[in-house]
C-alpha cells in the first residue's frame, strides 16, 4: 500500500512534492485517502477518511530539498557543532480528483 504523508492543498493541474516514494518517473499514483475535498464552495470532511475519494496523480522526478544546517554550541566549554540535512523528495503532479465517481 503507498501511504503519501504530506500532500497538502491541491488544485489541478498542481505539482506537489512529498516525502520520498519507491516509485520511477512517469508512474500512475491513486491515493485514496483522502481527508478534505473542497467542490465549489462545498466542503466534505471524512471522518477520518472521504470514502469514494480518490486523487490520482503522476511521479514527475526526484529531487533534494533545501540544506537545513543544525548547528550546537556548548558556551564556555569551546564544543561547536555543525551539520546539515537534505530531504529526499519525489515530486508529484495531481491529474485528476473524484469524489464518489464524478470528476472534480
């Protein structure tokens, strides 16, 4: 099962990037738990999951996020500390969303 953590507020077309997925460039995604659709002004919350909702999307590429430097420092002791942190990333683009059958 592909669980997709932190895909957040989609319109379409949108390109999102999300946490790291095992999957190669051009390969069709469903994603089917789905917490929030907005149609139109009309807004349908599931609880916790929209049964019947399903966001199909496409694996564009990989990427590096930004460098986040952590850097530790004891005062008066001389200990300094520096290191820094890359996020692997896949980058998505949402094709089409369907709630209950019809296309949003």
């Amino acid at each position: 099962m592909l669980r997709l953590t932190r895909l957040l507020r989609n319109t379409l077309p949108s390109v999102s990037s999300s946490r790291l997925l095992d999957l190669n460039p051009g390969d069709k995604i469903a994603l089917t738990r789905v917490l929030l659709v907005n149609k139109e002004g009309n807004i349908t919350v599931g609880k916790p999951c929209l049964e019947g909702a399903k966001v199909e999307a496409t694996v564009l590429g990989h990427l590096r996020s930004k460098k986040v430097t952590v850097y530790k420092m004891r005062p008066k002791k001389k200990t300094r500390r520096k290191q820094g942190h890359r996020d692997n990333l896949t980058r998505i683009m949402v094709d089409n969303i369907t709630l209950n059958g019809t296309t949003l």
